[in-house]
C-alpha cells in the first residue's frame, strides 16, 4: 500500500494558505468581528522595523460661532496624532519521528495540518487577552472601563455582579456608541453565572451544526484567560471584555515567498530532516500585526527584540489615542 509523503502534503506555500484560511473559518476572533483582517495591515507588516505609525486627524471640537458684522471667525487649529502598532514576529517548531509514524499507523504531518489552526487562534487569543490587560491598566482607559465589583463577599449585591441591567450599563461607557458592541468575551464562571440567571442564549450557526452563546444580542466567547483574582477581603473578582467590530486589528507579511537558504520551504514554513535520528521538523514562523485600534503601543517596557504576553499586559506599554468612544472596546469588572 503506497504511503503519503510528506512533500505530498506539505508544499510550503499551499500549507501556508490552508492554514490562514482554517483559522480564519476555526477563530471565534474573527467570527465574531471582534478581530478584523486588514490589508493594509498586510502591507505594513512587510515593512522592516520593529512597529509602524498611523497617523490620524482628530476629530473637530468646540461650539460653532456666530456670525458677526464687528467680529471676524476665530480660526481653529486641526490637531493630528497617530497609533502606533507592534509587528509581531514569532514562531514555533514541531517535529516526528520515524517510528511513532509506523507504529501508530497514523501520518503526523496530516494531524499537524489539522491542528496548526486551532494552534494559533489560541495563541493569538492569549496575545488578545493580554493586550486588553495592559490596555486597560493604562490610566488613559479609565472612560472605558465599568468597575461595579465588592472586594469582600459580604459586600456583593445584584449591583456588583454582571446581569442584564449592569450589562446595559457596562454597552453605556460608550454612550450612543454603545450599539455599536457586537460580542462580548468572558471567563467560564461568568458565562455559567448568567446561565443560571436564563441569560445566555444559542442560536445555530450559518450551517447549523453548532451552537452559538449570545447575551443580549451579542456572541459570547468563552476564554479563561479573561482576568480573575481574589478580592482585597474575600470572593472573586473577574473582568468582561465589550467589543465593537474591528476592534483590533490584524494583518501578516507573506513570508511564504522568499525561499530559506540551503533548506526546504520558506520563511514561513520550513522543513528539514535530522536523517541519523529518524526525525522530521517543521518550523513555522509569523510576522504579523494584531492591535486594538486607538491605543498605541509605545514600547516603553520591552527587553527583548519581540514583546512577550506578559509585557503586553503592562500598562506602560499602551497610550490611548482616540476618542474613548471611538476605542471599540470596554471591560467591566464585577463579581459573579
């Protein structure tokens, strides 16, 4: 019986494709809207540096003015500022050998397709979350922010715990932007806590093959990366994400094009063989932007070449920018 080769499965640029789109269709980020995909990120991505500038306009202020027969029009200034956005580059390697692929009777290379996706759509789950730690740690975030918690139990009341009246509340930090929130991410005692409440519904999907968690119109993503610590005296405390669509942003420099030297594949999937020990490596690299639109990333506190999850977490990484009605995110943290 022929067996499939690996050159049969993986060509490194189709391997690439099918591994983009399998976690565009697996990520709940993207489902959701939470996280859209930009070319223009695409583009800025293959650029060289380390981060690339946004520049923007803000938006007019101050009351009109009268006209006057004895007063001329006071000219106002148009201010700019512009975000500031982290490339990304990171990567990961995995490798088989030999007899694990004849004694399982299995081919490795074949799982590794399937599971590369879901791979890193947590990853990029895990760099989401951290992100909004550090976002939300900045001072400059506190207009979209809703702290309701108790830090002790006896302290806690239907006002301190998310419900669907302080869930109206949290959609208010943006005002008369507030519809404009689309999905919501919460930790799993969250989600359990209103469904005992009979707040959380499932609807099908497009395909009806799977059921889809909404509270009050929103799609709900469930991930304990969501923050939850001890209170100052007793009890939990945990914080709900509110996105609007496109909140973050995201995009990725085709690496699939420039062939590595003196190996197989390209920068963004390589193959090579250790012949003596019967092993085969696959490295995947990325190169890549996924950023909260309106909070820039400044850089402040990174040692290395590449910020890790717990420097996005800090807050002197992240200035807000925009208008904290335009920033398409709000966090509320709260008791359950």
């Amino acid at each position: 019986m022929a067996k499939t080769q690996l050159a049969d499965i993986i060509v490194p640029a189709q391997f690439a494709a099918y591994v983009l789109q399998r976690t565009a269709e697996k990520s709940d980020l993207f489902q959701s809207g939470i996280v859209e995909a930009n070319p223009d990120y695409d583009t800025r991505a293959a650029l060289g540096g380390t981060q690339v500038n946004m520049p923007h306009w803000n938006d007019l202020t101050g009351l009109r003015q009268p006209l006057s027969d004895s007063s001329p029009l006071v000219t106002v200034k148009i201010a700019a500022d512009q975000d500031i956005a982290r490339i990304h580059n990171d990567g990961n390697a995995w490798s088989w050998n030999h007899l694990a692929t004849v004694v399982s009777g299995d081919d490795p290379a074949l799982a590794l397709a399937d599971f590369m996706a879901g791979y890193w759509n947590r990853q990029n789950q895990y760099m989401l979350i951290s992100s909004l730690k550090g976002v939300f740690a900045s001072a400059g975030m506190a207009g979209n922010l809703l702290a309701i918690q108790s830090e002790s139990v006896a302290n806690q009341t239907t006002a301190t715990r998310l419900n669907g009246s302080t869930f109206v509340d949290a959609t208010q930090r943006l005002g008369d932007c507030g519809d404009r929130l689309v999905a919501v991410a919460m930790h799993s005692a969250t989600e359990a806590a209103l469904r005992k409440l009979d707040l959380i519904d499932f609807i099908p999907d497009s395909q009806g093959e799977a059921q889809i968690r909404t509270f009050q119109g929103r799609r709900v993503i469930v991930d304990d990366g969501c923050p939850s610590r001890a209170g100052t005296t007793d009890g939990q405390v945990y914080t709900t994400y509110l996105f609007g669509n496109g909140a973050f942003g995201m995009g990725a420099a085709d690496l699939n094009g420039q062939p590595v030297e003196g190996g197989h594949g390209t920068e963004g999937f390589e193959m090579a063989r250790d012949a003596l020990n019967s092993d085969t490596n696959l490295i995947n690299r990325r190169r890549f932007i996924l950023h909260p639109r309106g909070v820039k990333f400044t850089s402040a506190s990174v040692a290395g070449a590449n910020p890790t999850n717990p420097e996005l977490e800090l807050a002197a990484n992240w200035t807000r920018v925009w208008e904290n009605k335009n920033v398409r995110v709000v966090a509320v943290t709260h008791n359950i």
